[in-house]
C-alpha cells in the first residue's frame, strides 16, 4: 500500500517507517526539516519536506495514498512560549488536515489520539485529543478513521530526570500505589501496523498500552536500574506544582493543563473510558524500559 506518515521522525514515526517499509509498503514521511531528508530515506521511506500550515501541500502529498496517518503535536519549546494557544494551534492543524484529506481524496485515515480524549472535562491538556478527534469525525462518512489512543508514554519519565538527580524524586501531584497504564511507542507503531492492515470501516477506537504500574513500582524498579534505591515519588498540591511550573517559565495555559491532566490519573478519572474498553497490554514492560533510562541518566551524571 502507499502509505503518508505525518510527524516525521520522532518517537512514534521512526519506529512505524521501519515497520510499514518492512513489510513492503511504499512510505512518504512527512517533515519540515531538510535535514531528515536522508535519515527518511536511509529507512527505505521517501520524504516530503513542508508543513502542516500549507494545505495544498498536505494535499498534494496524500493524494493517491491508500492510508494517511494524522498526528496532532507541538514542539516542546511551545511549552515556555507565553504566546502559544496550544488549543487554538492544535485546532489550526487539524482543519488543515481535514481540508487535505476532503481535497485529495483519501478514504482511509488512522489518527494518533490519547488516552482522555473521550471527554471535554477534566483531562487538562489533553483536551486538544478531544478537540482533534471531535473535528475529524466531521469529515464525510465515506471517510474510514481509526483513532489510536494511547496512554501515557514510558519516555515522558525522562522529564523527571533534573529532579532525580537533584532532589532524589519524582515529582508530581498525586503518587501510591493505584496502578495506571503506560504504554512504550514501539508497542504504539505495533498497533497502527496492525490496524493498517486490517480492514477500515467507519469510526473506531483502540486504546494502547504496554504495562499497568503505580508510582510507587515505579520508582523502586527506575531507583534499582540507576543506583539509588532511595528513590521516591512525592506527591505536592497542585497550586505548588504549578508555581514550581510557571517558575520556570511554562505557558500558563499549558502548566495549568498539565496539572489538571495529572490530578485525574491521580484520581483515576483520565482512565474510566480506557478501562470500559481495555485493550490486551503489549510487550514492552517498565522493566524493559529502565534499561533505557537509566544508559540516559548515567549518560547525564
């Protein structure tokens, strides 16, 4: 199949490139550096350099695709940028893919949501997800979109690394012992390769995740990997939280999000949709993935 991947070559897009070319399928990866030129095409995939701003562009490049993977995201520099409207860009970049999509003809869509995106209330920042996927099922209903939610990234623990290292924890605004699924992007470009490859009709939802631990597991397993078997998980207020965030420079909107989105998997409430629809945990587990971090923390000691 001839397949367009958007989100160039990140965590996710990577991974999937080296799947799909793989297994035979013709590639285009979407980027708007010039620099991921040759690493797309040292993968066996073909590059399309531009933006997700340019719509005759995206439409042009998913013309005759028999699938178009979408992805909504913003460079993390955007988080210390007081003048970025992540939900205003968010909203921006996903017309201009629905706009691509009705002009060139595409039919088959798979679309990389997140776990939370089922409701409008309480889920912080990810109510960009809610927004994205709400817009995209505006398109006509000859338009077939699978939307892949996944839960939270093992790799965002790589943000805790400065206070690790400088305060011994973890910390965020809710910890214990409730377990709450995580998820690795090689189980995430498993799934979409999957799904790619099966049969598209209509809307549908697959959630995806690779482990189920709880803040406390987590720091005994990431403590015992890099040599501090003291590490802890605290958990502070929120309002302490997010002046410790916007101390540091973050976007108001976005710290606020972030500590919203925190405090319901602390509660529990980010997940109720994911667990009335739990899919079967793939293979990557937290004890696969502490090797990782912890060749990164010894890296940065």
């Amino acid at each position: 199949m001839n397949i367009v991947l958007t989100g160039s070559l990140g965590n996710i897009g990577k991974l999937l490139t080296q799947a799909l070319v793989h297994k035979g399928h013709i590639v285009t990866v979407i980027s708007s550096n010039t620099d991921r030129i040759k690493d797309i095409e040292s993968l066996g995939a073909e590059a399309a350099i531009g933006t997700m701003q340019d719509t005759e562009f995206l439409s042009a490049t998913f013309k005759g695709a028999d699938i178009v993977y979408t992805m909504v995201t913003l460079d993390h520099r955007s988080f210390f940028d007081p003048n970025v409207d992540m939900l205003a860009d968010i909203a921006r970049i996903t017309e201009n893919y629905k706009l691509a999509i009705e002009t060139s003809g595409v039919k088959k869509i798979v679309h990389l949501s997140s776990v939370g995106a089922h409701t409008d209330k309480g889920n912080g920042s990810l109510l960009m997800h809610f927004n994205a996927e709400n817009s995209m099922n505006q398109l006509p209903d000859d338009v077939s979109i699978k939307f892949m939610r996944p839960t939270g990234f093992f790799t965002n623990l790589f943000r805790s690394l400065q206070s690790i290292r400088t305060k011994g924890a973890i910390i965020t605004n809710y910890g214990g012992d409730t377990k709450e699924p995580w998820v690795s992007p090689m189980d995430i470009a498993a799934v979409i390769t999957e799904e790619m490859e099966m049969p598209f009709e209509g809307r549908m939802v697959r959630y995806i995740a690779s482990d189920e631990v709880s803040p406390n597991e987590i720091v005994k397993v990431l403590g015992e990997a890099i040599g501090n078997p003291d590490l802890k998980w605290l958990a502070i207020p929120d309002e302490e939280l997010l002046n410790g965030m916007l101390y540091a420079g973050m976007n108001p909107q976005i710290a606020n999000g972030l500590v919203e989105m925190q405090a319901a998997q602390g509660n529990g409430t980010l997940y109720e949709d994911f667990y009335r629809n739990k899919p079967f945990l793939g293979k990557v587990k937290l004890t696969d993935f502490v090797n990782e971090f912890a060749i990164v923390y010894h890296q940065l000691v």
